[in-house]
C-alpha cells in the first residue's frame, strides 16, 4: 500500500518493527546510524534495503530533521555495503521511492540497492 502523504511517523511500519527486533531479517550491516538487509521480494539477484535508525519518512524529512552525524553514517553505510557485498564492478542500482506517486510502501526512509545483472533502463518510456 502506498505512502498516503508524510504526515507523523508511524511507529508499526514494518521497517520500525525490524529496528525493535519484532520482525527478523537478513542482517548484511549494521551500525549506530543504520541497518541493512535483504529484501524478503528481491527485484533482483542482489536486492539489499538499507534504512537509518532514526523515525524519517522522507529524504526531505531526514535532510531537515537528522542531525550531521545521522546523515553522515546513513551515506557512509550504503557506500559500506555496496563495498562490503562486491558491487561497485561491474555496478549497481541505487534507488529511493519517496511518497505515493514514486510508489514507496513502506513510510520509512529507506534506499534498495540493486545488484546481480544488467538493469537496464530506469525508467520506462
């Protein structure tokens, strides 16, 4: 179900239900600003979510609301997984939904990396 707009944070998202340990994953890192796992409907062979720890619902609420060391840690752990897992030859996808109209289902910030074959195109035209 798509986000219904960015209003207050909603504490039973299943990405905040993971951060509290209700819901297990398939850890790949994790730190103090984020958390890394695979996608349970991977969209390619390589298909890892990586969220920040703190309550953000968009890139334009993390920017507003996070504080330099959160969004310093969030950016380093996406290129640290990437690293971690190989990808950066011969390359990855990177990707963030934000909102309805771009399809983001869950109203946690969150960025997929897609790995494991060609891509193709990102959009379709």
């Amino acid at each position: 179900m798509p986000v219904k707009g960015t209003g207050e944070y909603d504490d039973t998202n299943i990405f905040a239900r993971i951060l509290r340990g209700e819901i297990p994953c398939r850890k790949v890192h994790e730190d103090a600003w984020s958390l890394a796992f695979h996608d349970i409907n991977p969209q390619a062979p390589t298909h890892v979510l990586v969220i920040p720890r703190g309550r953000y619902i968009s890139w334009a609420d993390f920017s507003a609301r996070a504080s330099e060391a959160e969004i310093a840690g969030f950016v380093r752990a996406v290129g640290q997984v990437a690293r971690d897992l190989g990808l950066e030859a011969p390359g990855y996808r990177l990707l963030a939904n934000i909102g309805e109209h771009a399809g983001q289902e869950v109203p946690h910030l969150h960025v997929h990396l897609f790995a494991g074959h060609a891509l193709g195109p990102m959009l379709a035209r």
